[in-house]
C-alpha cells in the first residue's frame, strides 16, 4: 500500500506542478459547452432540455484529452519499467495512476459541471443527481481511459487510437448519465440510472485495473 | 541454494535472435560484468534479469526458487537501473528520491508522514543524496539537474533503499571521474556486505575479480547486416 500512495501522491503532485495540463481539460469543458447556446441559440427551453446531453458529452470530450498523457511520460522516461518491477501488484500500481487521474481531471469537471449547468439554465431540482451522476460517470472514464491509454501505449498515432477505443465503451455511461438528470428533471425518481452507473463502476473497478496492469506489462518490454 | 542463476537464456526482438543459450551465475558477494559490442544485447539481457521482459527459453532462478513463479518476491531483492534515468522534471531531487523509496518499500516500508519524519526512510534518503553528492540540490527541481547529476541521482536510488542484488546497465555513463569512484566505493561496500552486482559496461568498476560474459560469443551464427532489421523503429533504443 506504500507504493500505491507514493504513486497517488507523486501524480498529483506533478499534475498541480504543471497545472496547465489540468486547466486544458477544464478550459476545453467550459469553452465546448458555452459554444452549443451560439449554436443552437439561445432558446431557454431548447437548452434545458439539452442540458444533461452536452454536459455529458462535453465533460466525456474534455476527459479524453487527458488520456494520452497518462502513462505516455512514464513510458518515455523509463519510469514505467520501474513500476513494473516494483514489489507490488501492478494492478495496485495501475489502480493508483487511475484513482490520481480521477482527482487531478474527474474531480475538476465535476466541480465545474453545475457552473455550466447554470450557464445551460439546467432545472435547478436536478444539481444533487448531476453532481452524484457525474462522480460514479467521472470514475468510470478515468479507469475505461486508463485501460485505453494503456493498450495503445506505445503505438504511434495513439490519440486516435484511444479515441477509437475509448468512446464507444463509455457510451453506457452517457446514456445513463444523461439519463438520470433527464428522469428528475421530467418528475422521476432516478434511482435505476444511479445504481446502474453503480453496477458499472464496481465492474471497471475488477476489470480494468487488472487489464492496464496486463497492458502495461506488454508496453515495457 | 543462495545465489541468481540463469540457465540457456535466449533473447528474441522483432523475430531475430539476439542471443541463445546462455548461461549465467552470481553467488552472495559475487559480481558479473557483461561485455560485448553495441546490439549484442547486453541490455535486453540485463531487462530479462530484471523480469521487465521474459525470456524467449530458458529459466531464472533467485535463490533456487524460479522468478517467475513469485516475481514480486524477487523485485522486492533487487534494484534494475536502466539506461534512462526514470526523473521527473517537475518534482525535486529529494521527492524523486523519496517516490521511489518509497514505491520499493523503504527501509521500515514507510512513507513520509508527518508523524515519522526524521525517523529511518528519511534518513536513508538524506545518506543517499549526501552519498552521490546531491544532498545540497536536494531541494532543487530535477529539472535544473545536469546530465552527470540526473545519473547520480538515479544511481541514489540503490542507495536509497538496500536490496542484495543490483543489476546495472552502463552506471557509469555522464559521471565525472569522482562519482566513477564513489560508485567503486558503494558496490565494493556492497559487495562486502554479500551484495550481488550484475553490470554492464565499458569502464572498469574496480571489479576485477568478476566473471565476465562476452555476449558476442552468444549471438546467432548468422551475421546480421546493418540497417536490414529497422521494420520497428523501437529496437534502436534498446538493443
């Protein structure tokens, strides 16, 4: 468990160093989602009925930006070799590059989702489900990303490659996501979107850590 | 029986054989220098000890129980350091240290914490900068390193935490005459202590009592003609 908070630690510590790599991601959220009012204009029915969607798909859009980088540095400077031979399960290793991805990205979009909510003139009733909806949603990405950037390590072209990998995988989350703040905004419960969303968490959690650790193996050597 | 033994090794990279049937033992106290010409795969050899890579045939054995039937147990007994340094430019050259440390268990497997400040893995990691003589950097971002200190820094990290068996491929590569003899210094100590050192390298280590393997000894029959197996741009930087 030592390993696994040094590495937490580490990636964190490097993401806040080079805060510019974090702000991309949030910038390109904001900026994706202020274009729709310009594109479908600024008709206050039409964008709260699609609120939920480009929040999603802009929060999605934004998160693949950070993928690329996630474990490209450490292959390139030799880091990752040492991960692989370090005295503990690679898949601990991989869990904790992915649980560091979630808080230097995911976090970071779910704290500026309600303020492009507001910009979206989201129902006020439905922020409590978005906020829960968008941290199991945020998990989810950061660890199907993880195992995406992990399998294209390596290969050139990589970005279009994870791209190709990662969103049709994610789409389940989109759906549901989406889904859930679209049932309390029409009067519903959204009980069944969450505990999916929940289902789906709890089985990237078994798989794709131990997937990356698989793939990770592979790109080093 | 104690020791790191490896038996008819063969290498494999992009469908040419690197080298074939070979044999290797390093005893308690005892080193091995691998020599031979640039490609002649003294690194992929030295990756296959470390278990980065697997090897095409044949078995490593540490301490008569086979590495790969409990790696984990074989990583924790040794230090690989590899041609690229592993340093992050952003953090300093203490965290970098630290991370690693701690990644490999530390002395006491402890982290940093507030509460045990001071205490066992922190001091190892002081002795290890004072040790390559970083320790008045040790604040600096690594990014302001040198080429010669980013190695130090990197060869600190086998000082850093112990571990009997350090696998060492070109250690000496950017250091300065002094640091060339410190490093002497720390594998003679490590040595003393019933270390095991694998290198290879083309400056002498003071070890002169070392077996050697020359590697141009192990190749295929078969010549290889440059520049006719570049259909992966990868091989190039680890041959």
């Amino acid at each position: 468990m030592n390993g696994f908070f040094a590495l937490v630690g580490r990636d964190t510590r490097i993401a806040l160093r080079q805060l510019s790599d974090t702000m991309m991601v949030i910038v390109f959220f904001v900026i994706a989602a202020a274009l729709f009012p310009f594109g479908v204009g600024p008709e206050p029915n039409l964008l709260a009925r699609m609120a939920p969607g480009i929040l999603w798909v802009t929060a999605l859009l934004a998160a693949m930006l950070s993928f690329d980088r996630l474990f490209q540095n450490d292959y390139d400077d030799g880091t990752l070799e040492l991960l692989v031979i370090a005295p503990q399960p690679l898949w601990m290793t991989a869990l904790a590059k992915i649980v560091a991805h979630w808080l230097t990205t995911g976090l970071p979009l779910l704290v500026a989702s309600p303020v492009i909510g507001i910009m979206l003139i989201l129902e006020p009733s439905s922020y409590g489900v978005l906020m829960l909806a968008m941290a199991l949603g945020t998990a989810i990405i950061s660890l199907v990303g993880a195992l995406g950037a992990a399998l294209s390590l390596g290969s050139r072209r990589s970005g279009v490659l994870l791209s190709l990998l990662v969103l049709p995988l994610v789409i389940p989350v989109l759906i549901f996501g989406a889904g859930a703040v679209d049932a309390v905004i029409g009067g519903f419960a959204a009980t069944q979107q969450l505990l999916i969303l929940g289902g789906l968490l709890m089985a990237c959690l078994v798989v794709c850590p131990w997937g990356c650790a698989v793939a990770l193996r592979l790109a080093a050597e | 029986m104690d020791g790191f033994e490896g038996t008819g090794l063969a290498c494999i990279r992009s469908d040419r054989i690197v080298f074939a049937g070979l044999d290797f033992a390093v005893s308690p106290g005892g080193a091995l220098i691998l020599s031979g010409p640039n490609g002649s795969g003294k690194s992929s050899l030295l990756r296959l000890m470390a278990g980065i890579a697997s090897p095409a045939a044949g078995e490593i054995v540490w301490n008569g129980m086979p590495v790969s039937k409990d790696p984990e147990r074989f990583f924790a007994q040794m230090h690989y350091v590899g041609h690229r340094d592993a340093v992050k430019a952003a953090l300093t050259v203490r965290e970098n240290l630290a991370f690693h440390a701690a990644l490999r268990g530390g002395r006491a497997g402890r982290t940093e914490t507030k509460s045990n400040i001071g205490t066992d893995i922190n001091g190892d990691i002081d002795r290890a900068l004072d040790n390559v003589g970083l320790a008045p950097l040790a604040d600096l971002p690594a990014r302001m390193l040198s080429a010669g200190q980013t190695r130090r820094l990197t060869l600190a990290r086998i000082l850093a935490t112990p571990a009997p068996l350090w696998l060492l491929d070109e250690p000496t590569i950017a250091l300065d005459y002094r640091a060339v003899d410190r490093l002497r210094a720390a594998i003679a100590a490590h040595r003393a202590g019933g270390g095991m050192i694998v290198a290879s390298t083309n400056v002498p280590l003071g070890i002169d009592d070392a077996a050697t393997i020359d590697l141009a000894a192990h190749a295929p029959e078969v010549d290889v003609v440059w520049g006719d197996d570049s259909d992966d741009p990868d091989t190039g930087n680890s041959p």
